[in-house]
C-alpha cells in the first residue's frame, strides 16, 4: 500500500500527523519518504521537447549542420539537426550543472529548468553569432498551447 500526500497547509500537516499515528498503531511499521523540491511540472516537460525541436529547426535553417563521428567511420557524416540531438546536448548541460541528478529532465526542480535554458540559450547565441536564439516556449509564448 501506498500513500502520496502534499503537504503545502498547517492544516494538512495535523491531518498527516493523525494518518501517520493511526498507520503505526495497526501495522506498527512504515517508511516515509519526504521531498522538498518541486520538480518540472508536465507543462515544462512539454516546453523543453518543443524548445529542443525549435534550436534544432534554427539550426538547419541557419545551414549550421550537425556530424555523426564514429571509430568506425574515416571521416565525419554531415546530417540535419534532429530534436533529439538538441535534447542530448540539454541533457549533457544539465548534468554539468547538477552532477548529483539522474541525467533526466524529471528530474530536475521547476526553476533549475530555467537555468539550464539560461546556459544553453547563451551558447547558442554566442557560438552561431546571434543567429540562433529561441525563447522558451510558454503560454504566453505560443497563444495557448505548448504541445
């Protein structure tokens, strides 16, 4: 059995507290497990996918391409830039910067998102002379939808 609860109220933490008591006299054993950080939300998991497909569309339309190495090719292959590639260089940065983390954007805490994007939008812009620089996708961003 097992039970998720939120606690954000005085009022919620009483109602735990009684819920905890009441657990322990019937089974006389539990585990709890805390966390503090609120992690992306689904709406940010959405936001990320989307500014990952979006760098990688700049890039192909700035003629900028991306080279697949390999011990057993003899020279690099030119290909288009793909969302996944972005997301992988995502996904590089943000375990950089937070090497304690499963290198997984679930795991990551609402505002760390922020973060990653403030170091990559940077890069991007410095390393292709301004002509890549995508805002985060938003509500207010893309009239509503993010998906």
């Amino acid at each position: 059995m097992s039970d998720n609860f939120t606690v954000n109220s005085d009022f919620m933490l009483d109602l735990i507290k009684r819920h905890l008591e009441q657990v322990y006299k019937q089974k006389k054993w539990f585990r709890v497990t805390i966390n503090t950080g609120r992690t992306r939300t689904p709406s940010q998991n959405n936001a990320i996918h989307k500014y990952c497909r979006l760098v990688a569309d700049a890039l192909n339309e700035c003629g900028l391409s991306a080279y697949i190495d390999s011990p057993i090719l003899k020279t690099k292959i030119e290909v288009a830039w793909t969302m996944e590639m972005v997301k992988e260089i995502w996904h590089t940065t943000q375990f950089s910067m937070f090497p304690e983390k499963p290198r997984t954007t679930k795991s990551l805490e609402r505002n760390e998102v922020s973060m990653v994007y403030d170091v990559l939008n940077r890069a991007f812009i410095e390393r292709t002379n301004g002509n890549v620089s995508v805002i985060f996708p938003s509500i207010e961003s893309t009239n509503g939808s993010i998906k």
